[in-house]
C-alpha cells in the first residue's frame, strides 16, 4: 500500500531507511565529497534522497526529492 | 410464565429480563473458549526449540506473533537474561518466604530504581492482578465510594469484589465518561469521605486510553475524587523512564495510585504499585494481604527487573519507545489505507479490529493462521458478544514488511469471511457504532439483496393482520401465543397509562418461492426490570430506591422473541428447509432494526430446547449467549382418571404427600369454576394476585394491569377456578365464600396453561390452598379431557409432587449496552439484606 510523501515524513530517519530497503528501489548514487554520498531511491511514485557518510556507514538524511529538476545531475552516473 | 416461592407461596405470569447468573456466565464462557480450543485458535502452545525474535511455530506451522505484550522486545535482551542467570546462580531459583519476614537483596536494588524510575513511592508486587488485591481492600476505607469504568481489567473488578462483605458502595460508570463522573462525585461526596475512580490507563482489548488530564481536572476540583488506575499496558513504551502512558501525561498526584506491569514491556515479570502519597504505599506495604502471606518475586524475575530498570534509567529507552512508536504510526497508517474497521486510533500498541460475531471472529483468526500470522480472538466475556474481534499487537520487533502483509492479509480475508459467514460490513460498523465509508454500504445493500434473493419477509404489526388457521396451525398448543392468546395481549398491553404496560408487537415471517413458510415469530417490546433474575435481597434493595421515587430504576427496554407474559416455543422455523439458516438470518436482521427502532438494550430468544445442539452452535456464532432460564415444568400425559389411578402416576413419597396435604384438605374447599364473574369478584382476584406479587422478588417484575384481569374475563379461551374455604373456616369478620385463591388458566389446543394465581396468605399454613391450587388445576385440565398441562416455572418441589416433569429450556440473550447488567452484578447482596 502507497505512502504519499507526507505520511513518509511522519517517520523517523530509521524508519524511512526501513521504507526504502523493504519498498525501495534504489537509481543511483553520487559521491557529493570524500565522505559523503548521495542515493536516489524510487519509492512507490516519488523519489527519495539519501545522505550519507560512507567512511562511517551513518545515513545523515532521508528526504524526498521533491524537485524533480533536480534528477538529472543523477543522469550522468550508471544506475546502479 | 412464571411462579415462585416465597415462603411457599408463589407467583405466576411474570415478565421476562435474562440476567445472566454466574453458573450460566461460567457455562457461556466454557462454550466459548471450548470452541475456540476445538477450533485450534485457543488454548495453543509454542512448539519452538528457543524463542529469539516474534515468530512461533503453532501446530507445525511457523507465525509471526501478533498476540504479545512485550512490546518492547526485552525479552530476548541479552542483559535481561545474564540477570536472570546471575540471579540464580546467586540466590537459588526461588526464595520461598513471605516478604514481610524477609525478602531477598535484590528487591532492594529493584525496589530503590523503580522508586528512581517513577520519582514516587512504590511497591513491588509479584503480579499486578496481586497487587490489586494487596492494595484496593487497604486504600478504600469503610466511608469510602468506588467508581468502576465500566471496561476496567477484570483484575481491578476482582480486587473490588473483595470490598463487598464491607458493604463498601460501588457502583459502574459508563466508560469514559467524565461527564457522568463528576454527576456521580457531586452527589457521593456528599455521604463519603472518599471517591475512587478505577480505570485502565490503556484498555487491553480496544487499546483506547483513559482521558488522564480531564481525570486530573477533577482531582483538582474535587478533594474527595482519587485515581486508581491499572497501567499494564503502558509501562515501559510511554514516558519519563518509560514510567507508562498515565504518568507519562501527568506527575502523579497525591490522591493517585498507579498500579504498573513488569510482566508486559518490562519484560521482568511482576509489578508495581505507584503513589503518590508515600503513607498509602506503607500501608500497603504492610497490609496487603498477598504482600504478607504469598510468596515474592523470585529471584530470576528480580534479575531480570533490576537489569530491565537500569536500561529504563538510561536513554536506551526513548530510543527503544521511538522504535515501537514509529511501528504504531505505520500501523494505523495502513489500517486507514486498506479500509479495515479499527475499533480504536489512540496511538497504542494494541489494535482491534472489529468483525461484530464470535463466527467472524473465528474465520478471521484462522485465515490469519493459515496466511501465516497470529492474532488473538477478541471475544467474550472480554468484550460483548456482539462486538467480537481480530485484536492484535504490535512490537518494536515487528518490521513494517511483516505488519504490511499482516495487514494487507486482513484486508483480503475480510471480505472473503463475511460473504462465509453472511454477514455484511454494515453490521460490523453498526455493532461498534461506527460510520461506514459510503461506497461499502452500497455494496453491501447489493450484495445482500442478490444473496436473499429467493426467500420473502412478512412484516406485520397486529395478528389481526394474520390468518387465524395459518397462525394456529403452527401455535395452537404450544403456549398462550395462539390466535386468541395474541389478541388478549394485543388488548391488554396496549393504551394504558403505565409504560411498562404499553408494548410494541411485530410479526415475522419468511417464506419461500412458494408461499411456504419457512420461519414464524412474533417479537414484543417493552420495558423490563433488570433486577427480574437476580437474587431476591439485591431485587429488594432496588425497590426500595424504586418506591422511594425512582420508579424506574434500572428498567430497560427488552425486544424477546415471545412476550414477557408467555412462555413456549414461541419461534416456529421449518428445520426440514435448506434455507432454515438463511430465514435466522433474515431474522438477525430483523431483530436489529426493531432493537435499534425501539431501542432495546437487550435481545433475548427464548424456550429453546437445551440439548438442541445445532441451533446452539448456530446462535452463539451469531453473537447470542446462552443462558438457562429457571426450571419449567409439564405434565405431558393427562391419561388417568379418578384419585386412584392418578396417585399410581406418582412416586410413593409423592402419592403420601398429595394424600396428606391435598386430598385431606380438599373437603374444606367449594371449588367453582367460574364463567361471568361480577366487577367485584374480578377485583378481588386482582387484590389476590396482588397479594403475591408485592411480596415476590425472586423473579421481579413489573405487576399485570387490572386491565389483564378485565380482558380475561371476557376472552373465550380462559378458564378460571376459584377455591373458597366453606362456610365456617373463613376468619372472623370474613364473607363467607369469599375465594382464597383464584387460578387463571389458558386453553390453547389441547393443552391447560396455568398462568395466573391469585391467593390470601392468612390460610397458608391451616388449609394449604397453594397446594390445593396446584391439584385443581391438574384436575380440572384432566376433567377437560387435556392431554398436557403447563405448569409455569419454579417452585419445583411442589409441582414434582404432584406429578409435573422438570425441564429446563434455554434462551439466549444479546446485550447491546450490558452496563445495567454489571451494575447489577456489582450491588452487593450483603448490602442489599441490611
């Protein structure tokens, strides 16, 4: 059953991460910096964006992609 | 129809109200759980190696649980088991001495974090159910006044049966309702020192919450008002150190007392009591009674707590309350989403969601099983019959993919069991009063029209509306309901001043393609005592509030199949049909609409046979409880003729007694049978009559208008006996022949109803004319030439002598509110004798 991104914001960041590794698909990631990436997931009908800091493994945000403009800096990079 | 002893003398014909006595409650929750054993949904056991995470294997299968309260998931904790082993390796696996000579170290610890935990007094209590019992018999002083919520745990109702030999008063509240409570404080404050509010900080079966702040608002405004509240189920997932949902909203006060679980999310075992008044928890401490004679926490579960309260005094817990809460959302999320009828959104970990019939509740959980998921059956007596349900919890060990598919399981099945149990959305949303989404209603209105398709209803107000030979042809014999029998009701309960005496009529029919008929019954209602079944002193104590102005004091409206003056096999239903079962149906549905058009608390069906195994099965799956109503009694066979040959029916102890007590004292008698009575004859039956029913509280119910007696008198199908002592008997100042007893009876094929008695208790004890009364109706029916003769119910010793069979039929009653009734349970009968 389809969450609409409101009712995914009532949650916890754990529970989103929750959200996206059982309903998720992941798109793509990007390294932003030496310490942080960004992933792209698919969930349900929007998108969701994951920062991380992948030298310690902690997820720093979880928020959807509301501006969709904003996918193609996604484009360049192989889905993974 | 009725009649009773009271002190050998006895009344007749009296209304009808089920109130369900304890032998009956027990036996309805026998059936109940019984069935839900053979339905393997009840009674289960885990068949697991170990336990490690929320799944359970279940007759083979593997599950994942719905079913428990740790809600937090502590129990697997690796620290909790290390102080369980530490524990008892420590102290042994238990320390078997009462805790006021000596208790184990580890209660200090534990005792010393749970008072850091709730920043208030305590004490630990091996379960809560005994700490209940340890502390409301202390705390309520002899001047004080209990309030009970209706749904408080039944832990908190026992502990308050303990306060009935003190003749403490207690009395029920409508849940929640904290309107009706200040009504209630303003007027008991004024007669007790204090006023004891008990409630459940989260109801264990709907999960709805007691409104903690609006309670504290009148503790503010009420010195008398104290808060005693059972926060099993909130412990631990709410609040400051996860101190529970009550005092997670408010401090505690210090009229309150919290009564905590350290058996649920503390995952410990045992409890704790919480108050606000350090004096009340030494009293309790040293008073309660399983605080001095049973036995303590053992040390395992001490380990196990002191270890659980160190993680509570940490942040640990918050992150661990935020998991189970972050579950809770989704849950309720989804719930709204798949349309399922959640009885309760209150943000707890305990859900239920309605299905309205122990049937549904059955074909719900099993399903569930099947799919993979265990969940409980929430059934009666925790909740009413009618309000069956799939009630289930979530933990923070759950995954949101497993609540997901559990959920979206629950989704699929509904539909499929109610099209099995033919039942429809709208009579799940009507039992617990909820609005149902529109475009279910529509397909539910279809989809029974299509279903129904093939069988008629006849609804009808009046037998004038029915043909005589088609009505007689299924009741002629079977009672005082034949053709005649309903106008004589029809006449009497109908345009009189009194309430209780104005009843409404409905006629039912369902028939088949062919005009057959498939299914009869006629349905009365009208106002009833509640009181009618219960003890004698506690019907003596409410109508002393009645006569004292309060006239209708715990009456309530009452739809029964039949009426509250007849008694027999008032429902005719071709078993024979395939469609029998469909008819009941259509019958259901009838009952609903006339229970909700004349808003009647209670549904009873009546004179049901008890060994009718069938029906049984099929009315109690259908949200009826069976009871057994008081022993009736028959004489099937009148085939003797003379005294003689009459006695030779009868044992010899029987034989000796009607010698010795009837034959001897029949000479006394002018026996007439009476066909054009005068006014003052009438009147003075009725005066008879009266004369049994003011003294008469076994069975109490309202007393026969005068009319009833007019209409008699003038009906074709009474036979009326009077017995007048002979000339020289009667007491001093007494009109000769003046009748002491009069017998009002009903002719109805060819059997001899005994309905009415009438009688003066001055001849009791020298002429016996009960006695007599009995034998000449016996004896007048044989005259007759009647082949059966209805003897009414109770007094059983008398009517086995004079040759009457026992039979006990059944009925089977469906309370839409059963508050009057738990108020009724609550009346202490020692009180009531004072």
């Amino acid at each position: 059953m389809k969450l609409t991104t409101g009712e995914f914001c009532l949650f916890n960041m754990k529970s989103r991460m929750q959200l996206l590794r059982e309903k998720g698909k992941l798109l793509s990631r990007k390294i932003i910096d030496e310490r942080h990436d960004l992933q792209l997931f698919m969930l349900w009908d929007f998108y969701v964006e994951v920062l991380r800091n992948y030298n310690e493994q902690k997820i720093v945000r979880v928020e959807p992609l509301y501006n969709t403009g904003l996918l193609n800096i996604y484009y360049g990079y192989p889905v993974l | 129809m009725f009649s009773f002893d009271r002190g050998g003398i006895f009344e007749k014909n009296s209304s009808f109200v089920f109130m369900a006595n304890h032998h009956s409650f027990t036996d309805t929750v026998d059936q109940i759980v019984t069935d839900g054993v053979i339905k393997g949904i009840l009674h289960l056991h885990n068949e697991d190696e170990c336990l490690s995470g929320n799944t359970l294997v279940l007759k083979g299968e593997k599950v994942v649980n719905f079913g428990s309260c740790s809600y937090l998931g502590l129990e697997f904790d690796r620290r909790l088991k290390e102080g369980v082993k530490q524990a008892v390796d420590n102290y042994g696996t238990q320390f078997s001495e009462s805790r006021a000579y000596v208790s184990v170290r580890l209660y200090d610890t534990l005792e010393s974090r749970l008072r850091a935990l709730f920043e208030a007094a305590i004490v630990v209590v091996p379960t809560t159910t005994l700490g209940h019992i340890a502390a409301i018999p202390v705390l309520v002083g002899d001047s004080d006044a209990v309030i009970l919520d209706h749904q408080v745990h039944n832990s908190v109702q026992t502990a308050v049966t303990l306060l009935k030999p003190r003749g403490i008063h207690v009395e029920l509240l409508r849940h929640n309702r904290l309107d009706l409570l200040e009504e209630r404080i303003k007027i008991l404050r004024q007669k007790y020192s204090r006023i004891w509010y008990m409630a459940d900080g989260i109801y264990s079966m709907y999960g709805d919450v007691s409104p903690v702040d609006e309670v504290r608002v009148l503790m503010n405004q009420y010195p008398e008002l104290h808060y005693y509240v059972d926060d099993a189920h909130g412990m631990s997932c709410f609040g400051k150190h996860g101190r529970g949902y009550v005092l997670g909203r408010q401090p505690i006060h210090e009229r309150m007392v919290v009564a905590a679980s350290l058996n649920k999310s503390f995952a410990s075992g045992g409890g704790a009591l919480v108050f606000g008044d350090a004096e009340m928890a030494r009293r309790v401490r040293t008073c309660g009674g399983p605080l001095i004679t049973s036995g303590p926490m053992q040390p395992g579960a001490l380990g196990a707590a002191v270890a659980s309260a160190g993680i509570h005094l940490s942040d640990e817990i918050y992150s661990l309350q935020e998991d189970l809460h972050e579950n809770i959302r989704y849950t309720n999320l989804l719930l709204g989403k798949y349309g399922l009828p959640a009885v309760s959104v209150s943000g707890t970990p305990v859900f239920f969601i309605g299905v309205s019939l122990p049937k549904m509740g059955y074909n719900m959980v099993r399903r569930m099983f099947n799919e993979g998921y265990y969940l409980n059956l929430g059934i009666f007596p925790a909740v009413p019959m009618k309000n069956t349900g799939v009630r289930f919890t979530i933990t923070r060990l759950h995954t949101f993919a497993q609540i997901e598919s559990m959920i979206g399981a629950m989704a699929h099945h509904l539909p499929q069991a109610l099209a099995d149990e033919n039942i429809s959305m709208e009579h799940i949303y009507k039992a617990f009063k909820m609005q149902m989404p529109e475009e279910k209603q529509i397909d539910a209105e279809v989809s029974s029209i299509l279903n129904k398709a093939d069988l008629r209803v006849v609804s009808l107000k009046s037998i004038n509306e029915i043909d005589r030979e088609e009505w007689d042809s299924m009741y002629a014999g079977k009672g005082s309901f034949d053709y005649e029998g309903m106008r004589f009701l029809e006449q009497t309960f109908s345009g009189n001043l009194l309430k209780e005496n104005n009843w409404d009529f409905d006629y039912f029919f369902v028939k088949d393609r062919s005009g057959k008929t498939l299914l009869a019954a006629f349905f009365t209602s009208a106002l009833a005592k509640d009181d009618m079944l219960s003890p004698a002193a506690v019907s003596m104590q409410l109508e002393k509030i009645r006569n004292e102005g309060d006239a209708y004091y715990l009456t309530s409206k009452v739809l029964s199949l039949g009426s509250l003056l007849t008694e027999g096999e008032h429902l005719y239903v071709d078993r024979t049909s395939p469609f029998w079962k469909d008819a009941m149906h259509l019958m259901f549905e009838k009952i609903s609409a006339l229970q909700e058009q004349y808003q009647a608390v209670t549904v009873t069906l009546r004179d049901f046979h008890h060994e009718d195994e069938e029906m049984d099965s099929f009315l109690v799956d259908n949200g009826y409880f069976k009871i057994r109503m008081p022993e009736n009694h028959s004489i099937d066979k009148v085939e003797w003729t003379g005294k003689e040959e009459y006695l030779r029916t009868l044992t010899p102890s029987s034989a000796k007694h009607v010698k010795r007590y009837i034959f001897r004292y029949e000479e006394f008698y002018d026996t007439r049978v009476v066909t054009n009575p005068s006014p003052e004859e009438v009147n003075h039956w009725y005066q008879l009559y009266l004369n049994v029913k003011s003294g008469s509280y076994v069975i109490n119910t309202f007393q026969l208008p005068f009319k009833a007696f007019e209409n008699i008198v003038s009906g074709g199908h009474w036979d009326i006996i009077t017995l007048s002592l002979k000339p020289g008997h009667e007491q001093a100042g007494e009109t000769p022949g003046k009748p002491v007893a009069v017998m009002l009876n009903y002719i109805s094929g060819d059997t001899y109803n005994f309905m009415i008695i009438g009688l003066d208790y001055r001849y009791q004890d020298d002429f016996k004319p009960y006695k007599q009364a009995l034998y000449q109706v016996v004896k007048r029916a044989q005259n007759l030439g009647l082949k059966k003769i209805h003897l009414g119910f109770t007094t059983s010793s008398e009517k086995k002598k004079i040759g009457a069979t026992i039979f006990t039929p059944v009925a089977y009653v469906q309370a839409k509110d059963n508050y009057n009734m738990a108020v009724l349970g609550n009346i202490s009968v020692v009180e009531a004798r004072l």
